[in-house]
C-alpha cells in the first residue's frame, strides 16, 4: 500500500512540475508573440 501511494505522489508531483514547466513556456511563447505583434503594429505606424 505505501509503495502505490509512493508512486502516485511521484506521478502528481511530476505532473505539478511538468504544468509549471509548460506554464513557463506559454507565458514566454505569448511573450514573444505579443512583442512581434507590437513591433509589427510599429512598423506599421512609422512606414
């Protein structure tokens, strides 16, 4: 019994890192995407 709830622990704090792993790419993809869009709507503005 203490081994399987051994392994789920492992398995949920796993997940929780892999979450925030993901997380931390997302805010950074969107990150990049909003400062393209930005540069792009400046371009825009100066030509």
């Amino acid at each position: 019994m203490y081994l399987a709830t051994g392994i789920i622990s492992d398995f949920i704090r796993e997940f929780v890192a892999l979450c925030v792993t993901l997380k931390w790419l997302f805010m950074f993809f969107y990150g990049l995407l909003f400062l393209a869009l930005l540069l792009s709507y400046k371009g825009i503005l100066w030509s």
